[in-house]
C-alpha cells in the first residue's frame, strides 16, 4: 500500500474553499444564535399557514409595530405551509416547542381538538372582559375586548372547553369575482346575470362564443376546492331548514354537521334522499357542465392560474384569495367585478319552493391566533393580541391583506367591498356527513360520481345510505380512541366555576351565557351519548374495569356536574340563536 | 477499408447515443437555468429559450432565500463529518489492530445496525432528542449526522486499515507510539482518498436530509436546505424565476465540492467503498 | 495486517485500547440501539407520542395486518421495485458504451459531464422534476403539446375509452389517480445514477481492450460481448446495486412526502408504508401504531437481506 500522490493545486483550493464556507457558516450559525437563542430580549414566535401575497408583510409590519413600542421583546413570525401545518403543530406541541402563538386550527383529529385546546392553550375569556388597552383614544375605549369585534367573537367561544381561547381579526365570505372585460366582450353587458337562470344563460353563452370562436374559454375557472364552495353556497340557499330541524343538535350552528347529523341520521330524521337534499344536489350538479374540465383533481392554485391567464370568466373566491386574484389580474391586465352567485327566485319552477334566500355567512374562518402553554411569556402573548387586534392596527393590518376586518368602526380595502359579510339569519348547517377519514373518503367517492353523471341521485343515495352505517362507525370509534382522554380536566373545571361567576355577577348577559351554556353542555352530553349508543366497542367495556371504565366515570361525574348546572334558573326564553 | 468504416460508424453510433442520454440529463439543469432569469410573464411566454431581458435580480432574491440554509448546512454537514471521523477511525482501528477479548462481540454489536432501517426508530429518536433539550438546534442534526455514520465508516476503514502493512505499525510501537499516535502518523496519511469518498458521501446524506429537519426544527432561520427548499415549494403564489435560482444556488457548494474531489471520490468508490 | 491478539491476562495493562471505541459505543447506544429497543417497546403501546400510554398488547400488530393501507402501500412498493429493476438497465449500458469507447479522452470528459448533472442536491431535482409535472406550468404537457404526442395519446385515449387524457385539458400527472403510478415509473428519466455508472465502470476497468480485440476477430457480437464479457464482471456490483435499491424503495418516503403531501395523493394513491408511518406518528398522533408499522418494514428488510444472502452464497 503506497503512500497517496500529493495533493495538487485543485485539491488546496477545493481544501481552502471547504475552510473559508465553514467559517462563514459558523459566523452565520453565531449570528442567527445571537439573534434569536442568546438575546435580552423576550422572545415570542407566532406561527401561521397564511402564505398568501402580501400577508407575511403584514404581519412583519405589525411586529415591526409593536416591538416599536416595545424595545424589549423580539417577535419571530413562522410561516409553514398550511399542507405541513398540522404536522409541524403536532410535532412542536409533543416536543414542547411550539411557539408562543398559533394559529388555531387543523389540529383537531376528528374530535381530538377539545382534548388538545384545554390541554395546550390557555384560556382568554378573563382578558376578554376587560378592555383592550390599545384601544386608548378611539371609540372603542373602555370597551371590553371581545365587544370590539363585530361578531364578538362567536366562533371562538369553545363550547366544550366554555372558555375563549382564540382570538381572530378578519372575516370571510365568498364571492363569484368576474373578468369584466372578457364578460363584456361575450355578453356585450357590463352588468353580471342577476338570476339564477340567467346565469345559466349567461353561462352557456360563454360556451357557444368559445366554440364559435375556438378560443379556450371556460364560464366558470374551479377546482374541487371552488366547487365544494359553490356546492355550499346554492346548497345552504335550500337545505337550511334540514339543518335547523334535525341536524344541528346543540344549536351551536357551527357549520359542521360531523357527529350531529350521524345521530340525526340514526335516529330517522335526516335523510339523505329527502326532496330538498334532492333539489339541492340537483341544483349545484346544474353548474357542473360549466366549470373547467378536470376540476376535480386539480388544485385550487390551477384555478386561480386559469382565471389570471383569462381562459374562464368567472371563478369562485372567497375574501381572502381576492389579494392575489386583483395582483394577478392587474397583470395580466384585467379589471375584476364581484358578484354573489345569483339563487333562484321563489318563482323557479323547480328550485322555487325550496329556495330558503342565503345562509348567514360563516363566522368561522377568521384566522384566529391562540396562546400556546409552552410559551415563556404569555402575558407579552396576549399583549401582542391586545395590540393586533386593537382598531388602528387591525384596520392597517386588513388592508395591507387585502382581507375582511371584524375590528368595529374600521374600514375594508376597496376590493372588499362587494365582500361584506352577512351574518343574518341561520347559517348553512351543511349536509356532508363527514367526520373521519373514512367517511371522508366515501363522501367524496359518491359525490363525485354523482357530480361527473356517472351515477343518478338515487342510486347516489342508495349506494350512501346502504354503505354509510359501517364506515361511520368505523369513524365514531377512532374518534372514542382520542376522545377517551378528552374528558374535563382541571382547566374546563376552571372555565365551568368562572363561567358560573359570571352568571351571578353579570343580570343582563344572563339569559345569553345561560342559553350558551345549555348549549355546550347539550351539545357535549349529545356527543357522548352518541358515542356510547353506537359504539359496541365501548358498550363493552363498560362491563370491565379499566381506564375505560374510568373513563365513563369520569363522565358521569361531569354529568352530575352539569346538573348542578341546570339547576340554575332557566332562560327566559330558550330557543334557537 | 470497409472493416474500418463499420468500425467507425460503430463509434459515432456509441457517441450518439451517450450523447442522447447527456442530454436528458442536462435538460433539467437547462431548464433550472433558463427560468431562473425569467419573471413568470417571461416564462408563460417563453417557457423553454433565455428571454430577454435576464432578470440577475432573481439570483439576488434567491439567495437571500437559501443563504442561512446553506450555511447551516455546510455547519452541520462538515461539524458532523468532522466529528464522525474523530470517533470511527480510533474505532475502526481498533478492530484491525487487536483481537481483545469482547472484540467480536462489539464488532457484531455494530454490524447488526447496519440491517436496522432508520425509518422504525423515528418516533423515539424525536422523544431523546427532546430529553436532551436539543430541539430545534442545529447540534441535534450534527449528533445524528454522527451517530448515522458510525457503523458503515467503521466498516470500511476496517477493511482498509487492515490492509496497511503491519510492519508500519510494529515499527511505531517499538518506537514508543501509542494508538493515537500511531492513527496520527501512520492511518491518516494514507486514508486520504477512502477518508474523503466516505467524507463526501456523509456531506451529501446531511445535504440531501429533509425528515429529520423537518421534525427537529422549528425557526426558519434554523433550517437545513433540503427542508428549506420543500418549505419554499409550498408558497402559493410561485415566482419560478427566484424559485429556481434558488435551487441552483443550493447546486452550487456540491458542485464545488464534487469538482475538486472528483479524481479521489472516483478512486475511493472503485476501491473500498464497493466492497461494503 | 494480522491482529495483535490481547489476551485477557494482558488486559490489565491494554485496558486503555477501549477507550478507541468507547465513544462510537456510547452514541450508536444512545441513538440507534435506544430508539430501536423504545420502538419496539411502544409497539405494545397505544401511545400518542405524549401523555397518552396504554398498555394494548398485539392490537397494534393485529390492527397492523389487517390494515388494507399498509398492504397497499406494500403494493405499491412491490410495484415500483419491478420497474426500478428496469431502471437500473440505463446506468449499466451507459458504463458498458463509455467503457468501449475507443478514445480515452472521450471517454473521461463523458465521464466528468455525467457527474455534473447528477450531483446536484437530490432536494433540488426532486423539485425540479416536480415542477416538470406540474399540469399547467410543467415542462412534460409542455413537451408533449409541442411534439404532438399529446394528440396521440388522445387519440389512444378516445379508442380504449381511458378518460385521462381528452383533448385541450392538461392532464394532472401527479393529481389524476390514474396517472399517479405512471408518473412515479417515468421519474428520473433517463434514470442514469452517477453512483451507479461510476461503480459499474471502475469494474469494468478491468476489461484489456486487446479482449474486445480479440472478440472482434471471432466475430462475437457487441450483446454477446456484453453478456460474456462485460455483464460476469460487475455482476457484484449490480447486486449490490440492487440489494440497496430495494431497501432504498421500501424506507424512502421523503420523495411522496414532497410530491403528494401527507395524504399522499387523491385517495392516498400513493401512500408507502413509510409515509404511514410517519404521517400516523406526527400528523394521526398515533405513535405506538406507527412504532408497529416500522417493526413491520423492518422485518421486510431483514427478510429481503436474508435472501440475499442465500443468493450470494449459492453463486459463489
């Protein structure tokens, strides 16, 4: 074995660049060390899915805000796609790691979220009482907090947990944003169809000029993201009432019918082949020949790619994809109308009787942000909150977004403005019986068989009513698996003595958290009978003694617990929100 | 004449055909390159060509983008490869020179890990990690970087240290050379090409690791470049031009690396490497 | 090198020789043997990774066997070996050409351009390709417009009644479930590895071009010389190669992670049983399930290695 040849002049030069990279990066790694590990600072990470354009500016300009006023706190904002977000969460929350605020959301596994609410975040309703400081100086001042939103924070308010443990600035709706030169050029109008059947026209027109001038040009741009959004919106129009009636158990009108609608199906009052589920499956299948072929397996991104490239006309939006639809259209150098997708009118030969006018829009996806209970420094947590969700910042901080604020007495960005939410009426409870993967998977399975014309709506109904009880079980028990250890703990013992004090110390808002509270425990107590009745599994066990039998005791605690609730006077008037 | 003329259309006909494949393999770099000077406008018109004007402002983007995880990486890559060597040549060593009691039984204790797939252990290895207070710290991916290395570097330098002459090392001895010794003045020098084939080969396994980032990490700024570029890949609104200046700048320190070690990385693997 | 051999008489005075291996005991103990024995562990365990720990038994492994993910995923697995088999093909014709190329100078500059594109980080091609299917912006429905080939394939389409691909759509490679696997096959053309061409060609140095010389005079041809000749010389190599590709495909999992996400796909088309392990461990909270699952694969692979093994023995 011979000694190796000398090293030649490359290999020196390869030796000194390998050298001088590795002192830049260990003067890099001291750098970065220095900035965000060995500082005097506070330091607080704030975590969300919003990739959209414009949005990470934002909240950039806010932090820059805020540590402005003050200089000993250093915020690190974490952006993560919202396809990892769920992975990075429960990777961050298991190691302890996650960062100081999150955006609340994708974390529940069907059921888990209540378990892992109480378990990982703190509470706010105590800060919601009081009045948000930063508020100082506008006509929100001394106001309690969670009176400054114009939805007060509806959706936030966690009916298992009967606490408030997010907070969120900017509404949502959706919307139909049209290419208005290109619409003019079909239609030779200005206006957008104003019926339904109209639109039906209008759409067809858009077919027959893109046939007669062989250009590819589509009425509608989608996705199976647009769609379902279409689907819930002509939907919500006609099957209001199913929900109101008999799948919305806990009147929490939380849009999701999961669990409820399972036992109101068990139960026999909820059906899926009845005539109004019928009409409006008939009616979201009527808009199906229009949309782009393919949709179903693209992503919403291509849709939006469509709409920018001017080969649809029309795409379904909702507020906060509207920043990178103007940006987009701006240069691809178009102007954008918005309009609401026209329902048809009581006169509608076939839609006419059911047609309920629209669902109140949703108060859900507000991008709430809650404290996680690995943070360092909560109360600089919720000070931030305080502080973005205050009038001035909010205000600024939706329109550099370009979404819907909630904040009362600001203003939206001009693009918003066809976009302002109507929270009047009942909302669309949805008839989609998902809540699991598997149920998941076989509702959209038939779906889309019956949405592509590959099958007729009864044998679409048939086929879902004869497979639907296995899978669903299947679901309600993985389900049990992770609620098993969701049952009250110390923090929702906690929130049920503070929710009491507040009963006794506040006569007006009586009635209200009295009826919220018969809600939640309703809506709790439903669940689990649901559970226990339909779960063999469980049924079993009771019979034994182990955790799971524990478990149930536990349970029945909490029942008796409730009962001392209900005690309480009733309201004056129960009834539907 | 005729026997030669087949002959050399038989040539051409082989340069062809590398060529051929030469070119689908360079057609992603091609196209990495010519996006990256585009903005998208550029691109949708132009797709395949270099359009004018080049947009070098693209590279500049980019490498604001990758330049903390390029640096970490280098960090953690060359810490870890660095170490390894420090803990697997006196282990290998060991194996070559004695025959102590126990030996064997370490020796199997190492080979065994070899068929152990580094997939079934993830979870707990998060969960000692997490003990050891090293999430989201570029030390954890240098002790794993180390701990992954272990087995098939003391494999290797084994077989390769028993094939230097013991003569070398008797000579040393009588000397008065210790073990350490003896790895500094005899093993080393004549390592160069095996140590730095397996040095490579580590460098690119840190380089190309995207899972244990991922789960490890949380700061942005922390990142290595494999997790870094896919958290880059989920942006909704995608500017292809920086994108891709941005991976070619990620391209850029193998590149480097392999150029300058290519004439020992070519003589390592046909040696030793091979053999395990 | 003989061993010095240290009898356990002479210990006393060579117990330091230990402390060469000491360290490399102690981290692969820590973060190989540790994990590996707290895996198996937890198998037995409904566990979620953080404070929920039951004692289950087996259920892990019973619900494990029954799970028609899994075997699917061992499907698709069994599925993409068969095919990288067939891409293995490439890395040793490109050897064998450039081996018999008659110029050395040729020969070495193919050898340094083949480097070039393919040590590029794996992240980055991985990326790169997937932006090549990308359905609106990707270069393949670019191509395959611009050639016509599109218009072929239509036309093939409309004849057996496929429904993929129909005229002015771009078909969604990695979205259509009907396209997912063939997407998966075509990955990586034209499916040179520089490791591999390298390996394959340091074995065929060995090969006298006096032999070709000689072949030539007997009249063999060049598929003979490649089976008789060229194919007995990296056989070795070519197992290897292969031993570590299929164990490579059942553990590698980043590479659907990236392309199709945590759900794998529409209907988890693409699901690999890494992939559900790792998405049951950090996305399900299901890391006692996920822990059984790794026990799983890693029993595949000890099997695979076995009949390897055997293989190898019996041709020698």
């Amino acid at each position: 074995m011979a000694r190796e040849k000398p090293i030649n002049w490359l290999s020196y030069l390869g030796i000194g660049l390998v050298v001088a990279s590795y002192i830049g990066a260990i003067v890099n790694t001291f750098t970065i060390g220095k900035e965000i590990v060995w500082t005097n600072k506070k330091v607080i990470r704030i975590c969300h899915w919003q990739l959209e354009s414009g949005f990470r500016e934002a909240v950039t300009g806010t932090i820059a805000a805020y540590e402005k006023l003050h200089p000993d706190v250093k915020i690190i904002q974490i952006p993560i796609t919202d396809k990892a977000y769920r992975q990075f969460l429960i990777t961050q929350l298991i190691g302890g790691t996650a960062p100081d605020l999150i955006e609340f959301g994708q974390l529940g596994a069907y059921g888990a979220l209540d378990n892992v609410t109480a378990r990982y975040f703190y509470p706010l309703g105590q800060y919601l009482k009081q009045p948000n400081e930063y508020n100082v100086g506008t006509n929100l001042e001394g106001v309690p907090w969670v009176h400054t939103f114009k939805h007060e924070l509806e959706y936030n308010w966690d009916p298992n947990n009967l606490d408030y443990y997010s907070i969120g600035i900017t509404g949502v709706s959706q919307r139909l944003a049209y290419n208005k030169q290109l619409m003019k050029a079909i239609t030779g109008k200005e206006t957008p169809p104003q019926t339904f059947r109209e639109f039906i026209a209008f759409c067809k027109g858009v077919q027959h000029y893109a046939d007669s001038t062989k250009q590819k040009i589509y009425p509608i741009a989608a996705a199976r993201y647009q769609f379902e959004g279409i689907a819930s919106d002509l939907g919500g129009a006609l099957t209001r009432t199913i929900g109101l009636d008999s799948i919305d158990r806990n009147y929490n009108a939380d849009g999701d019918p999961g669990i409820e609608g399972f036992t109101s199906w068990v139960e026999g009052k909820f059906s899926f082949a009845s005539e109004r589920a019928k009409a409006a499956s008939e009616l979201s299948k009527e808009i199906v020949p229009f949309l782009e072929p393919g949709f179903m397996a693209r992503d919403r991104q291509d849709a939006a790619f469509s709409f920018a490239q001017q080969r649809a006309v029309i795409i379904p939006t909702w507020s906060w994809d509207m920043n990178s639809q103007v940006g987009q259209a701006k240069e691809s150098g178009f102007d954008i109308g918005i309009m609401r997708f026209p329902l048809p009118d009581s006169t509608d030969a076939v839609y006419g009787k059911y047609v309920e006018g629209y669902a109140a829009e949703s108060k859900s996806f507000d991008m709430p942000f809650a404290v996680c209970r690995f943070s360092q420094h909560p109360d600089i947590a919720i000070d931030f909150l305080r502080f973005y969700s205050s009038q001035k910042v909010a205000e600024t901080f939706c329109k550099k977004i370009g979404w819907l604020c909630t904040v009362r007495g600001t203003e939206n960005i001009d693009f918003m403005q066809g976009f302002e939410p109507s929270y009047k009426g009942y909302p669309n409870v949805g008839s989609s019986m998902t809540f699991g993967n598997e149920t998941d998977n076989l509702s959209f399975q038939l779906r889309w068989e019956y949405f592509s014309g590959k099958t007729t709506f009864d044998s679409y109904v048939n086929s879902y009513s004869s497979k639907f009880l296995p899978v669903a079980l299947k679901d309600c028990n993985s389900s049990l698996m992770t609620l098993r250890n969701s049952l009250p703990s110390a923090a929702q013992t906690i929130s049920h003595l503070s929710l009491l004090h507040e009963i006794s110390a506040d006569t007006a808002q009586e009635a209200k958290v009295l009826l919220r509270l018969q809600n939640s425990v309703d809506g709790y107590a439903g669940y689990w009978a649901s559970l226990q009745a339909f779960s063999y599994d469980f049924m079993n066990a009771m019979t034994q003694d182990n955790e799971r039998t524990r478990a149930i005791k536990n349970e029945l605690q909490y029942k008796m617990f409730r009962d001392d609730f209900v005690n309480v006077p009733p309201a004056p008037q129960g009834g539907k929100p | 004449m005729i026997e030669r003329k087949r002959f050399s259309v038989r040539e051409v006909f082989k340069h062809i055909c590398i060529l051929a494949v030469l070119f689908f393999s360079f057609f992603p770099l091609y196209v990495m390159f010519a996006i990256s000077f585009k903005t998208n406008a550029q691109f949708a018109v132009n797709p395949l060509g270099f359009g004018l004007p080049l947009h070098f402002e693209n590279w500049l983007v980019g490498w604001n983008i990758v330049r903390d995880y390029i640096f970490n990486t280098i960090f953690v890559a060359i810490t870890s490869v660095v170490l390894t060597f420090c803990f697997t040549i006196p282990a290998a060593y060991f194996f070559a020179r004695y025959k102590a009691p126990f030996s064997k039984f370490l020796w199997y204790f190492f080979l065994v890990l070899m068929l152990m797939p580094g997939v079934a252990n993830l979870i707990p290895l998060f969960m000692i990690i997490k003990s050891m207070n090293l999430l989201n710290s570029l030390m954890a991916l240098v002790v794993l970087g180390i701990a992954g290395g272990q087995v098939v570097q003391i494999y290797i330098l084994r077989n390769f240290i028993e094939e230097i002459p013991k003569d070398l090392f008797d000579a040393a001895e009588i000397d008065g050379a210790g073990p350490i010794k003896q790895i500094l003045t005899i093993v080393l020098p004549m390592s160069g090409s095996i140590v730095s084939t397996l040095a490579i080969l580590q460098f690119i396994g840190v380089w190309n690791d995207f899972i244990m980032p991922m789960i490890l990490i949380r700061d942005d700024k922390l990142l290595t470049l494999a997790a870094g570029l896919v958290k880059l890949d989920g942006e909704y609104v995608k500017l292809w031009g920086q994108m891709m200046a941005g991976y070619a700048i990620s391209s850029i320190p193998l590149v480097l690396i392999f150029l300058f070690t290519m004439r020992l990385f070519v003589k390592g693997l046909s040696s030793g490497a091979v053999k395990g | 090198m003989i061993a010095r051999i240290i009898t356990r008489k002479r210990l006393v005075a060579y117990w330091y020789i230990y402390l060469l291996v000491l360290p490399s005991i102690l981290i692969v103990s820590l973060f190989s043997y540790a994990p590996a024995i707290s895996g198996i562990y937890h198998a037995f365990f409904r566990w979620n990774g953080d404070y929920i720990n039951d004692f289950v038994g087996l259920a892990n492994f019973a619900e494990a066997f029954q799970d028609p993910v899994l075997w699917g995923g061992f499907g698709l697995i069994g599925i993409l070996v068969l095919f990288n088999i067939f891409k293995m093909i490439p890395s040793v014709l490109t050897a064998v050409v450039i081996n018999r190329l008659k110029s050395e100078k040729a020969a070495y500059v193919y050898k340094v351009l083949f480097v070039v594109p393919m040590i590029i980080p794996g992240m980055v091609s991985l990326l790169i390709w997937k932006f090549f299917f990308d359905s609106n912006a990707g270069m393949l429905n670019l191509l395959l417009h611009k050639t016509g080939i599109m218009q072929l394939l239509c036309s093939v389409d409309s004849f057996f009644h496929w429904g993929i691909f129909v005229a002015g759509i771009n078909p969604i490679w990695l979205g259509d479930t009907n396209l997912i696997i063939p997407s998966l096959i075509f990955w990586g053309f034209p499916w040179v590895g520089v490791v591999g061409v390298l390996i394959y060609l340091a074995g065929l140095q060995n090969i006298d071009q006096s032999i070709y010389e000689a072949a030539d005079l007997d009249g063999i041809s060049s598929f003979q010389k490649l089976l008789r000749i060229e194919f007995p010389l990296i056989m070795s190599q070519v197992r290897i190669n292969l031993v570590m590709m299929i164990i490579g495909t059942l553990q590698d999992y980043a590479l659907i992670l990236v392309l199709f996400g945590k759900e794998a796909g529409p209907n988890g088309k693409a699901m690999v049983p890494g992939l559900y392990m790792f998405i049951n461990a950090f996305v399900n909270q299901r890391a006692g399930y996920a822990c059984a699952i790794g026990i799983i694969m890693f029993a595949f692979i000890l099997i695979l290695t076995e009949i390897n093994n055997r293989l190898v023995t019996v041709d020698k």
